[in-house]
C-alpha cells in the first residue's frame, strides 16, 4: 500500500530540488536519508523532512515497518511565486520572484 507525505510552499525553488529528488527516487528510506543527510543544502533538509514524513505515516498509520520502506515516487511541484520589488537608478525597479515549490513523497513496502 502506498502511502504519501506532502509538503506545500517549501521555499526553494523547483529546479534546485529536482536535482536532489533524482538522487533518492527509487531508493530505500534509510538510504535515502543517508544521502540526505550527507548533503549540505536547504533542499536536502527540505526533502529529508517530507521522507521522514512519509516513513512515519507508514509506521504509524499502516503499520508497516520503516526498514521495509522505498522510495517509490518523489514529485516536486511549482508552488506560488511571491513578487516583490528592488529599487534600481533612474526611478526604475526591478523584480524580484522568490519561488516556492510543494513536494510529494510516496513511500511503498519494497519486494
């Protein structure tokens, strides 16, 4: 039985978390948290906490053990993107967009 985690408007920006789903996609929780853990950015921790997530509605709610666990699917969706303005010369501005991104975190028994 799958069972996911979601977390919305994380703020990092898609693109930069693609590149750390595509390390644990496929892979076991464990493993997963491993390569995580080893890696120094914000979208690591951000992706660590969503996997934690899933584990733990897996053990809690459907009483699957953690060390059974795999990655099954990581999707990382474009969230909202907050505007704001930055001052530049002649009276002019410039924008600025600071984008957020939702992750989902499907989690499945492996075997």
């Amino acid at each position: 039985m799958e069972v996911k985690a979601v977390a919305k408007y994380v703020g990092v920006s898609p693109q930069k978390l693609r590149l750390y789903a595509g390390l644990v996609r496929g892979r076991r929780v464990e493993e997963s948290l491993a390569i995580l853990k080893l890696s120094p950015s914000p979208c690591a921790r951000a992706l660590a906490k969503v996997v934690k997530s899933a584990a733990a509605n897996a053990e809690n709610n459907h009483q699957m053990t953690p060390s059974d666990l795999r990655v099954v699917g990581i999707q990382i969706d474009q969230g909202a993107t907050l505007k704001r303005i930055r001052a530049q010369a002649r009276g002019r501005v410039s924008p600025i967009l600071r984008h957020t991104s939702h992750i989902t975190v499907v989690v499945d028994v492996e075997g």
